[in-house]
C-alpha cells in the first residue's frame, strides 16, 4: 500500500483524539518538552535528535523547496504544541477544536 499524501497521514495520525488521550504512548516530543530543557547534555541531545528527525521527515513531506525547512519547524512546533495544548485545556470541544485549526494550518503550508 503506498499512501499518497505522507504529511496528511502524519497530520491526521499526530492530530487524532487517540494520539491526544495516549501521552504514555504518543510523542516524546511533545510530552517532555518543558522537563527536558531541565536535563543533562545527553537527554538534550537525544530530545534534538528526535525533533531534527520530525523535521527531517516534514520538510521531505511538504515537498521540499527554497523554505521546506523554515516550513517544517512551523508545522513541528504546531504539532507539538497543539498536543500539549489539546491536553492541558479541560474543554474537549475546545482540545478538538485546537486539533483540528492546527491540522487546516499544517495544510496551508505546502
């Protein structure tokens, strides 16, 4: 099965309720964020690691192009941040609505 559109896959899976009501086990990235900038040097290193393979993967993604870079940390931080913040509001109308904006806006970046 080849999947056609690869950054909707990936919007679609990172942006979905299960992935929001799963932190154990969704992304890193997102779920240790603010406790990682508090660690040594090697778990600093491991988390920028992992987000340089997000953007890696996104920019391939989006296409390439002059800016794919400048576009992939946009659609990273966007992602990351909309999981974070999905999580923390006590509203799920509102969490859904979070995920969804960012998922039309990820859209707008190709």
């Amino acid at each position: 099965m080849t999947i056609r559109d690869p950054l909707a896959a990936f919007v679609d899976w990172y942006l979905s309720a299960e992935h929001r009501d799963d932190p154990g086990a969704g992304c890193s990235v997102a779920a240790l964020g603010d406790d990682v900038r508090r660690g040594d040097g090697r778990l600093r290193s491991a988390y920028r690691e992992q987000v340089e393979r997000y953007l890696e993967n996104v920019e391939r993604f989006l296409g390439g192009g002059e800016d794919a870079r400048r576009r992939a940390i946009l659609a990273v931080s966007a992602l990351a941040g909309a999981i974070v913040l999905s999580r923390a509001v006590d509203d799920e109308a509102l969490s859904d609505e979070i995920l969804s904006a960012v998922s039309e806006g990820i859209s707008e970046l190709r």
